[in-house]
C-alpha cells in the first residue's frame, strides 16, 4: 500500500502549480488533508522519499518559475507562485506541529532540514522572506517541546550551515577585488559626477546581467537578516535548552557575520562604486549591509550577556566563566569607542560643511560620499 501514496502526493504536487488558483488551493488542501488522515500508516522509506522527491522537488518549481517571472517582469506571476508557496509552507507547518507527538522530533528536523537546503538555494528577496519567516514561525511553535539540547542538535547545525550558504559572495569577491587593487580613490569620472542633487535623481538601470546578480546578493543579505532575526528568537525563549557547545556555534557565525558587514560597511568608496553598477540603484544613499551588522552584534550581545548573568543553565566552571567575561567586556569596550569614532566624524564633517571649508576637488568628493553614507 505504502507504495500508491507516493505517485498521489507527487499528482498533488504537480496541481499545486496550477495557474488557476481555485485548482492550486485544493491541491493544497487535499495534500495536507492527506498527510493528515493517513501519515500514521507512513514508513521511514516513504517520508524519505516526501522530502526528497515531493517537497524539494516543489519548492524548486516554485523557486524556478519565480525567477522565470522576475526576469521577463511579470510581477504578477512571480507573486502567485510566492504566494502559492506561502500558503504550502503554512499548511504544513500545521500539519507538523499538529502532530508533532506522533511524528517525533527527527521528522521535524528533516522537514526544517528541507526548509533551510530550499532557503539557501533562493536568490528572490520575496522569496526568502516566506521561507524564512514560515521557519521562524515553526520554531517559535515548537521549541518549548524540544527542552533537551540534543534535540537541538541538527537545528543548530542547519542554521550554521545556512549562514554560510547564504553569505553575499559577490559583496566578498567585490570587497576582495577592491583591497587587492588598493582603490583608495573613486575613479575620475566618479569625481566629475554631478553634486548630491543631481547623485538624487533617477539613474538608468544596470544591465539585466547586473541586475540579476545583485537581486541574488540582495536575496542572500535578506536571508541572512532574517536567519539573525529567527537566532534572537531563539536566544530569547530557549537559550535554557542549548549546550554550550551549540551557543558557541551561533556565536561563531554571528561574530563571523558581523565583521564581514562592519567591514564591507567601512569601504565608502566600494559602496559607491557598487551603487553607480546598479546595486541597490533605486536607494538616495549608499548601499550598505548596517542592518546585518546592527543585528548580528545585537544578538551576539544578547547571548554574552545571558551567559555572564548566568541565563544558561548548563554548568561552567572558571574557565568557562573567564571565556565569556573576557570577549564581552572587550566587545563592549569596541563598540563604545566605534561609537565615539563615528560621532566624531560626523561632527566634524558637519563643522567643515558649516565652515565652507570643501573647496577642493577630493574634500568634494569625500563630502559627496559622506552625504550619501549619512
């Protein structure tokens, strides 16, 4: 019998991307009906065969056509297929917390494992904010029923692996590119470009080639912003539940994340130039990745300072207790003084503005980009 119910759940599948939405609503609502009134009679092969050759197979469709929409500008078919995937992913979330009992906890873990392999493969804004927000919202659901660290094992590893996946390569093989040339000034034609006014109104946009690959970066940034977001979920309601050796792991991709954004944050010039290609054209200011490094320190802040106040309640002795005073008062210490730094220069870059003191051809271009950055 086992066998009849994989050709079923794949028809159902192949409904769900169905153009008509009466047709795509039903298909999703007898697929979750089904999983419903008969999961109990399914075995580990079969379930295998769900993640691998149903469910990935259909988040892939959806990822594809997406894309297929995006780049012939059909905004609105691009939406019905995102929200045919936000409506899936809610189904069966319910369905997996519903049943959570019964499934057990390694049939969740590889229903998130499905979830987080699909969100790395996104290259949609749109997109990753459904998936990430649909993960985010099954683990606020179920995690006060995993109270054993051990449950948390394979969540922990995917999230890290999701980091990453999900690093902006093209920011990093850009930021690389510029440190390697020494580009410590914007090119001529940079400093000839019209004044902040003119830098204000509408530019032409990049190439299609340009355009996809920094929509891509775009779609990496955001789904990094939110995998922060869903570890501040984390950190919040079941820091109790984690080892320390899994608090260290989302310590390390958070301290990993943060200095690449401060870092890339730091190349003005980089940004700029990045800005005039294209990335991020329809923004009046220089693009930047300040959300992610706010949020990664944050967080990071947030579980060095559970532990130094003793919010785990994993036991620690000296040692453990001198690896998490050290590293935080240190952090502290930086961001005060990162802090003071840039207040500094913007003080003194609104005096020399005040002053009338930008007369030369490179202070212009350096008021320039510290107008855009502002």
């Amino acid at each position: 019998m086992q066998e009849l119910w994989f050709p079923i759940l794949r028809n159902f599948t192949g409904l769900i991307m169905e153009k008509n939405e009466a047709i795509r609503n039903n298909a999703i609502d007898a697929f979750s009906s089904t999983l419903q009134a008969h999961h109990q009679h399914f075995g580990d092969g079969l379930w295998r065969e769900i993640f691998g050759l149903v469910l990935l197979p259909v988040f892939e469709d959806i990822r594809v056509q997406v894309e297929l929409a995006m780049r012939k500008t059909n905004r609105e078919q691009a939406q019905h297929h995102i929200s045919t995937l936000q409506l899936f992913l809610g189904r069966l979330n319910e369905f997996f917390v519903t049943n959570l009992a019964e499934l057990g906890p390694e049939l969740l873990c590889c229903f998130m494992d499905a979830m987080c392999l699909f969100a790395s493969k996104i290259n949609n804004e749109d997109l990753a904010k459904v998936v990430m927000f649909q993960l985010r919202q099954l683990i606020l659901e179920v995690g006060d029923k995993l109270n054993e660290p051990d449950l948390w094992i394979d969540i922990i590893e995917q999230i890290s692996l999701l980091y990453q996946q999900t690093i902006p390569q093209i920011l990093e093989d850009e930021m690389k590119k510029f440190q390697n040339n020494d580009a410590a000034v914007i090119l001529e034609e940079d400093r000839q470009a019209p004044q902040q006014a003119d830098l204000k109104k509408k530019k032409p946009g990049p190439p299609q080639d340009a355009r996809q690959k920094f929509e891509k970066c775009y779609a990496k940034s955001t789904t990094q912003l939110l995998l922060t977001k869903m570890v501040a979920d984390i950190i919040g309601n079941f820091f109790e539940f984690l080892s320390i050796e899994q608090v260290r792991v989302l310590l390390q991709r958070l301290d990993a994340q943060f200095k690449f954004a401060k870092e890339f944050n730091s190349e003005i010039n980089l940004r700029y130039q990045l800005w005039k290609q294209g990335y991020m054209s329809q923004l009046n200011h220089l693009p930047g990745l300040l959300s992610l490094e706010e949020e990664s320190l944050s967080v990071y802040l947030s579980i060095r300072f559970k532990q130094y106040f003793g919010g785990s309640e994993q036991p620690s002795d000296a040692d453990d207790d001198d690896a998490v005073n050290k590293p935080l008062f240190a952090l502290c210490s930086k961001v005060l003084k990162d802090y003071v730094l840039k207040h500094s220069e913007l003080v003194s870059i609104n005096t020399s503005k005040k002053a009338g003191q930008a007369t030369q051809k490179p202070q212009e271009t350096a008021d320039k980009l510290s107008n855009l950055h502002e």
